[in-house]
C-alpha cells in the first residue's frame, strides 16, 4: 500500500463498513490520479483531475459491489 492510501485510510476513526469502504475507494482513485500525473502536461489538468475525485470513488465503489 502506498503513503497515499495509508494516510487516507489512516486519517479518521472507522465508524461502519460504508465509511470504511469509502476511504478505500477515495484512496485507489487518488492512486490512479497520481499514477496519471506525470503525463499531465496541460496547466490545470491535474486541478481538473482532483474535482472529479468523488465521481472516481463512486465508480469504483459501484464496480466493488456485490449484489
């Protein structure tokens, strides 16, 4: 697990599965942004990226579910 996923795992007190599975999926679309960010070359690509953080966690907590 990289720093990223460990800080954000790490940065509140689990209160249930949902908010646990949350920071997980915050963490890995926050891994998939920094993976990205070396090819970024455009002024505010990156900024762009960050705003859709939310949209990114949601899809993959949609595409972890079990149903």
């Amino acid at each position: 697990m990289s720093a990223i996923s460990e800080n954000v795992i790490g940065a509140s007190l689990d209160r249930n599965n949902k908010q646990v599975y949350r920071k997980y999926a915050v963490a890995a679309a926050l891994e998939v942004i920094a993976a990205r960010a070396p090819a970024m070359t455009a002024n505010g690509q990156l900024e762009s990226e960050m705003q859709k953080l939310s949209e990114y966690a949601d899809l993959i907590e949609a595409a972890l579910a079990v149903e």
